[in-house]
C-alpha cells in the first residue's frame, strides 16, 4: 500500500517511478540434428526390440490311462476352471451308404438319458453345477465336452463319464430326438446359406464321397435311420481305444487319473463289435460341374460362391494357406468383404474358408447378396479370386496376415474351453499334440513368394464350382451375363434335377 501511494503521489507531482531492471534474455540452444553426437540422450542409446516370433502355445502333457484311453492335460491355474473334451477319430465321413447322419445324431443321443440318470436328470444334474455339457460331430471326428468348476470337477466329470460309456439309448428318447431331426433338416431346405453349405460338398465331392453329404444327413437319410442304427454306430466307434481325453483347466495329472479311471472304469469295447476304419477319404476328382444352380423362388437375396479343392490337415501347405484365406475373406478387412460389402453395398458379408480334415477338404468363397445384383456381385467374387490367384498378396497383406494369423493363435489359447477344442481337434486328425505350434511357426515364416505360389496353386477360379442358391427366374440370366455357362440344377439336398421351370 505504501509503495503503490507513493507511485501514485510520484505521477501526481510529474515525476516518473525508476524502470524495473530485467533479467538478461535467455538465447536458447539450438538442437542438434539426428546423428550429431551432441544428440546422445543422457541416458544412454535406446535398446534394440527384437521382431516378436510367433506364439507357440503350450504342447500337453500326454499319457496314457490303465483302460487304454489316452489323456491330453495343459495345467493351467489362473482361474478355477477346466474344461474336458473327450473326442473319437470318426465321424459323419464313416456314416453307412444310404444313413448320412449317424455319426452326429449317435453323439447327439449320448446326453439323452445316460447311466442311472435319465435325460431330464442329465440337464438338471448339469444345470446344477453351473457346468456346460455339449455332445456333437463333424466330418471326422465326434465328441462329447464339459466346461465345470474345479470345486465341482468330480461330480462333473461323473456326469461326462456316463454320457460317453454308459448312454442309455432309450426308444422314447429316439422319438423325440428323430423328430427334432427331421424337423431341424426341414428348416435347413428354408436357409439358403444352409442349403448352400450342403451343395459344396455334394457338388465338390459327389453324394457318394464321405465328404459328399451334409453332416447331419438329408431328409431320406433320416427316414433310414433307426435307434439301432445308433446303437451299432456307437458300439464300433465309441471305444476307449480309440478315445483322447483332453483336459486344460486347474487340474493336476494326480488329480486327474483316478477321476478317469472312475468314470471309465467300465467302458470297455464290446467284444462281437469291431472297430470302425479310420478314414481317410480320397480327393475330389472331376469333372465337376461348372455352375451349379437351387432354385429358391421367393428367397430374398441369393448366395453365390466358389468352390475347389484344397489341402488335407497334414499338408505342409495348410498352415501358410491359413494366411492366404486371411488376405482373401478370412477377417473384416479381406478383399472380398471390402469389395462386396464396404465398397458395393451388395451383402452384407463375405468370407472364405479352407476346410481342417483329414482328407483333402474343400476351399470355399461365399457371400449373401441381394438378388438383383447376383450377376455383379458374382463377377466381382470370380475377379478378386481371380487376381489374387494371378498377383498374388500386397506387401500390405503379407505384413496384416502375419499379425492377423498370431493373434487368432492367441485367441484360440486365452480361454480353457477353446483351448481344449483346438486340442481335440488335432488329436482327432492324428496331427499329434504339438500341432498347433508348428502350424504357429509355419505360418509366422511363410514369405510374400510362399504365399504368392500358394494363392496360385489353390485359388484358381477357373478350376472352381460356381454354385448359386436363389430364385432362378430372377437370377439366371444374370448368371449368363457374368460369361459362365447355363447351370446345373440341384435340389436343397443335392440331387440333380431335370430342367424343368
């Protein structure tokens, strides 16, 4: 206060305050350039970061128990959880001449009612531990899978045991389940993706190949098949022989052995049954069919695909081509969701796989889209295979599959479930319990030329079935108009058909 009034008395009388003394101006020193010395960090060079590898996850533990089944275990502590998967090497490419859906429907009926427990008793024994319980099968193999808590494992594993040696194969249980079938086969005749996954075998494969018919049978192979069919079916390939029991959870190996020595303590062959071959089925020879065509009259949108042959799971080839399928319609970003979704608003997505079995599988590109663009979109499907076939991978998709390929390996491992499924898997192929990290590594080292000559090697679309579901009278001649041939008729189930309109 004193010195403000005394500034202010100082202006009054005509007198100036003397000027504050500042400090001296600072001049900032330059920076030197990259890779002048004086740019050193004064804490010494950055560490060099070594290109990470590939993830290889970890190989089980593998043993064999007293009654002949062999035991896959990964110990896996962080959570008290384990999933159980016991898996037999046969499946729907063993189902007898005439009776497609044996395999699948025998491991569907295994939970229908299973040692002392009848089917009600089997869901709510299950429901009560808070565990899941699946029974299904493919085209190789089938098997039946539990996911408990470990406080609950015994009781669990109880339960599983029963289901896999000791099912009860009631004839009330068959009826309902048989109608159920029937039921689900006669929706999937209305499913056009569905009815399109049935022509790619039958048209690949011929409907007399193991791999030729839908898992699940057709309509007249329903009708073929009895409960005894079933109980045949199950006494030749449900054997503890031929069983690997997978495990990966919070369990020990001491743990673990006399669980399975009590739940499979009686499961043993039936000794007038023999074992059902292994199959290995042969590949899908030609000639093939060029176009194939269901009609579905009042389908809203077609599905149009590309179908050749491709690798059996032992190929060495299987692992790199992973990646090929990745840059072509295995993930959002491939080119044929981006051409035929993002850019072109034609479906609402499009994908490619390449069948895992153990035969020679079939390589498919597929897409759902609206029926008045089914020429257009066909011929931008048959281009983008075309000029990944011809060009080969971007520099680009060479670098994203990689990354892409390492985290879906991943992926697979972060939860016990997947985990032991993926296990199952290559047990039930015979592709040994390292599979997935040699197929890891594979993959990982596959260079831009590697995966160049396999995306000309399988992915040529002049080798490939053109097969379309949709309404005929809409899409024909749009099939004519992309340059392809008239097609050959197919019911939903495979059969040729005449041409009749």
């Amino acid at each position: 206060m004193i010195v403000a009034a005394m500034g202010a008395l100082a202006v009054a009388c005509g007198t100036h305050p003397p000027a504050p003394v500042l400090p001296p101006p600072t001049v900032a020193t330059p920076t030197p350039p990259p890779g002048d010395p004086a740019a050193a960090d004064t804490l010494g060079p950055r560490p060099a970061v070594a290109t990470p590898g590939a993830f290889k996850p970890p190989a089980p533990i593998v043993y064999t128990a007293t009654n002949g089944v062999t035991v896959w275990l990964i110990e896996r502590h962080a959570l008290p959880i384990v999933s159980l998967v016991v898996s037999i090497p046969t499946g729907a490419a063993s189902d007898p001449r005439g009776k497609g859906g044996v395999a699948k429907i025998t491991a569907q009926m295994l939970d229908e009612g299973a040692g002392t427990r009848s089917a009600l008793d089997v869901s709510r024994d299950v429901d009560a531990l808070g565990a899941q319980l699946a029974t299904d099968g493919d085209a190789d193999s089938s098997w039946a899978s539990m996911t408990v808590l470990k406080r609950n494992l015994g009781k669990g594993f109880a339960i599983l045991g029963d289901v896999v040696a000791r099912p009860r194969f009631e004839a009330r249980e068959w009826k309902r389940v048989h109608d159920l079938w029937t039921n689900s086969l006669k929706a999937r005749a209305s499913d056009a993706d569905a009815t399109a996954r049935v022509i790619f075998r039958s048209a690949l494969f011929g409907n007399d190949h193991p791999y030729g018919h839908p898992w699940d049978g057709t309509s007249a192979s329903a009708k073929a098949v009895t409960l005894d069919d079933v109980k045949s079916f199950y006494a030749s390939a449900w054997r503890p022989e031929r069983a690997t029991v997978i495990a990966v959870g919070d369990v020990t190996k001491e743990e673990l052995a006399p669980l399975i020595e009590s739940a499979f303590a009686t499961w043993k062959s039936p000794a007038k049954s023999e074992a059902l071959p292994i199959v290995t089925p042969a590949a899908p020879k030609g000639p093939w069919p060029r176009v194939v065509l269901v009609d579905r009259p009042d389908a809203p949108q077609s599905v149009i695909a590309v179908v050749r042959p491709g690798v059996a799971a032992s190929d060495p080839d299987e692992a790199p081509l992973a990646r090929v399928n990745l840059a072509l319609g295995g993930s959002f970003t491939s080119r044929i969701n981006q051409d035929l979704r993002e850019e072109h608003g034609w479906s609402y997505g499009a994908r490619s796989r390449v069948a895992f079995t153990r035969g020679v599988g079939q390589i498919v590109a597929w897409a759902g889209v609206f029926t008045d663009k089914t020429g257009e979109a066909l011929k931008a499907l048959l281009d983008d295979i075309d000029d990944l076939a011809k060009k080969g991978l971007t520099l680009d998709e060479i670098e994203k599959t990689r990354w892409q390929a390492r985290a879906e390996m991943v992926e697979a491992y972060e939860s016990v479930g997947s985990a032991a499924g993926r296990l199952a898997q290559a047990a039930s192929l015979g592709l040994g319990p390292d599979y997935d990290a040699r197929a890891s590594v594979a993959r990982d080292v596959a260079t831009g030329p590697d995966l160049n000559k396999l995306a000309a090697k399988y992915f040529d679309p002049r080798e490939a079935i053109v097969v379309v579901v949709g309404p005929r009278a809409k899409i024909e001649a749009a099939i004519t108009a992309a340059g392809l041939p008239a097609p050959q008729l197919r019911d939903a189930d495979g059969n040729v058909l005449g041409d009749k309109k």
